[in-house]
C-alpha cells in the first residue's frame, strides 16, 4: 500500500468516540483526530502501549492529529476519553 492510497483512506474508516478492539485483520494502520481528543489507552497488535512510547499520555490531542504505532505495526485498541477520531484502515 502507497501513502498515497493510506492518506485517502482507501481500505475504509471508522470513527471512534469510545473504546474499541481492532483484530489484526482489521489493519488500522493509524488513527486521525476528528475533535479534539483524549485516550484513556492505545495499544498496537503486540499490546505495547503507544501513549507512553510517543510521550501522550495526558494531554489533549488537537483535530488533524496523526497518530499511529512505531515501526509499521497497526493498532489494536483505542479508548477516546474524549472527543472522537477516525480509525484509518490499511
């Protein structure tokens, strides 16, 4: 998949305002800020904890924010505390 074809959302979207699981299959490649947003968590498909590993734990995410899990891997739960988001698959 190119960034290209990512940016436009080719495989799909889903907005997020709660806590959600995404299996594996599911490929959510990274998730972008609809309204302004907090996380009570963000995990990647090894559980490893992507709030803390990119320092956003506890602060508030303006819209039109990125945020995806490092080196490629693709997310697997995202709880918005607050505002909403859109799950991007790839």
């Amino acid at each position: 998949m190119t960034t290209t074809e990512l940016q436009l959302s080719r495989n799909g979207q889903k907005v997020v305002t709660g806590d959600i699981t995404f299996t594996a299959s599911d490929k959510v490649a990274y998730i972008v800020v609809n309204a302004d947003a907090t996380f009570a968590n963000i995990t990647d498909q090894s559980d490893n904890d992507v709030l803390t590993e990119s320092a956003l734990s506890g602060i508030t995410l303006s819209v039109g924010m990125i945020i995806s899990a490092k080196n490629g891997g693709m997310l697997k739960r995202v709880n918005v505390s607050a505002g909403s988001v859109l799950a991007i698959f790839g």
